[in-house]
C-alpha cells in the first residue's frame, strides 16, 4: 500500500510539472501553509541492529520500516523564484518484537523542525513545483516495553533533508500538497534518566537514534 502511495504522489507530481499552463491564480510572491500526513521508509540502522540481536531470535527486521508523519509548514517568499519554508513534523514509529520474555513494542518518536530554502523550478499559478534543502534540531524518543521493562531513551541533534514539493489549485486560495523527501538524522546515543543506553549496536557500543528515511506526503495547501 505504501509503495503505491509513493508511486502515485511522484506520478502526480510529474504530470503536475508538465501540465499545460492555466491562468495565473495568484501573484507569485504569496505567503501559505500546509499541513498533511505522509508514509515514511526509515532505516535507524543502531536500532535496527539492537532489535535483530536482542529482541528478534525467530526472524530478522527488515532495514527500512514503514512509519508514519503528521507535519504542518509555513512559505514565505523571499522573490519569484525562492521561498523560504518552516516546517514541523512528527513521525511516528513502531516496531512489534518477540523474545524469551514473550512480545513487546519499541516505538519510534522525533520531533522535526526544520526550516528549508526552496527554488520554484515551475509556478503557474495553477501549479506549482518546488525543490529545496533543509536543515533543524531534531528530537528524539524511544520507548520500549518488553515484559517487566517499561523505559524511555532520548536523543538530540542535528538533521538534514531534501525535501520536492507541488500544489494544484482547487480554488483560489486552496491548493493540493504533494511532496516528497529524503531525509538524514544524526541525534546521537540514546540514554534514559539514568544515563543508560537501551542496548548496544552492531559494533558494540552505545545505540544511536541516527537514521536515513524517504517518504511521500499529501495535505492541503492555503495560499494568501
């Protein structure tokens, strides 16, 4: 299912770039907001180790997992072909786990504010398609619940993305967001109140909530 979203959005977004143009809708230089949902491919690669040494003895979990992100955003345009974008995002991710001790939750939560530089490579006024770089401060939680253990981890720092995004005109001022991205996390170990970390990775060291994920999105877009 989530590969048929991400084979869609990309569709309509390519068809959206070609499109024959309409009439201009509104000036270029618009402010607006979205907000929307997306599907997100993850791979925290510590995480992931620490589930198939620690938690997974009848079968391994796969690098990339399917999570979910919730995000609102902000377009202030800086000329009639660069925008700066504010965003915040939320995803959401899950893992079900099995061991000696029976079945459990890991859960995946980061909070991402990101602010990007976005270049308009077509505006129509109808349409329009947009590519950009961002960067943030990212935070990050991981709950496990495994038999009697019942703990939060959390981590911080900096993150990256590559963000493409269009929106088609519904109305005047209401628009249909698509978008997708490529995203990279770097928020460092994972340690709970006490100092701890929840496991160790591959190479036997403290795990880190470090990641690279792409996703596709579809919201709704108001332009002023």
């Amino acid at each position: 299912m989530t590969r048929r979203l991400w084979t869609t959005v990309l569709c309509i977004l390519l068809s959206t770039a070609y499109a024959r143009p309409g009439t201009p809708v509104l000036d270029p230089l618009r402010p607006g907001f979205a907000a929307g949902m997306g599907v997100d491919y993850v791979n925290p690669g510590d995480i992931i180790d620490m589930i198939n040494g620690q938690f997974q003895p009848g079968g391994r979990e796969p690098d990339f997992h399917a999570g979910v992100e919730f995000f609102g955003a902000g377009f202030i345009p800086l000329s009639t072909r660069w925008m700066l974008k504010i965003e915040y995002a939320y995803l959401l991710n899950s893992y079900n786990i099995n061991g000696l001790f029976g079945p459990g939750e890991i859960t995946m939560k980061e909070q991402l504010p990101t602010v990007y530089l976005h270049y308009y490579l077509i505006d129509e006024g109808l349409y329009n398609l947009s590519g950009g770089i961002g960067l943030g401060y990212h935070f990050g939680t991981l709950g496990i619940s495994y038999g009697t253990l019942v703990d939060s981890y959390t981590a911080n720092g900096p993150g990256g993305a590559l963000d493409l995004q269009g929106n088609t005109a519904i109305s005047e001022h209401l628009f249909v967001h698509l978008g997708g991205q490529a995203r990279w996390e770097f928020l460092g170990e994972l340690r709970n109140g006490a100092g701890k970390s929840p496991g160790v990775n591959a190479r036997g060291g403290a795990v880190k909530m470090n990641s690279f994920s792409v996703g596709a999105r579809i919201g709704a877009c108001y332009y002023f």
